[in-house]
C-alpha cells in the first residue's frame, strides 16, 4: 500500500501538478489523466476493472464524483468500455458532456 500512495504522490507531483499548471495559463488547454490498467493491492498484478479518469477544460461538464480513485471509477456514474471512445469524445465534442458517456 505504501508503494501505491507514493506512486500517486510522485504523478500528482510530477504529471498532474505541472498539467494544472500549463491549463491555469492556457485555459483554452483540455486535460485528459487516466491509468492505462487496474493493479490490485493484494497481488501487484494487473487485473480488469474500471480504472479512473480526470478531465478539464473547455466545455468539459464536472460530474458528480468527488475523489480519484478505482473505487470512484466502481461507482462512478460514466463507465467507457474502450479507452479510444474516451479519448473521441475527449477531442471531439463540443461541448463534452459527461452525459455522453454516461452508464446506461
């Protein structure tokens, strides 16, 4: 566990501060973080599941969920079955509405 948590720590540091950074002086700037898998805690391996995403930026709605993590993504209200539909609507709609990609 200790591992995961320094893990999020260095990409908060290191990717998503920097990013935050770069969009707050170009506003015009979409931003767009997600893990390309789920890693299970127990076994350190990776294994299906929903992972979580974050997005900002012009016309980009806010959802309801209020933390980043895979237990999020579990509850989430939007679930993506393929990650090249998210990053379609990502760069395409106008406006992106978490309505798009809604569960059904």
């Amino acid at each position: 566990m200790e591992l995961k948590i320094r893990a999020i720590e260095q990409f908060d540091e290191r990717i998503v501060g920097p990013f935050l950074e770069y969009q707050a002086a170009h506003p015009e700037t979409r931003l767009l973080a997600a893990p390309d898998h789920f890693t299970l805690i127990s076994t350190k391996t990776h294994a299906g599941g929903p992972v979580p995403f974050a997005m900002c930026g012009p016309g980009i709605e806010r959802d309801e969920v209020a933390s980043y993590s895979e237990k999020a993504a579990a509850a989430g209200g939007i679930l993506v079955a393929r990650g090249h539909e998210l990053l379609h609507h990502f760069i395409h709609e106008n406006p992106l509405s978490v309505n798009t990609l809604r569960r059904a």
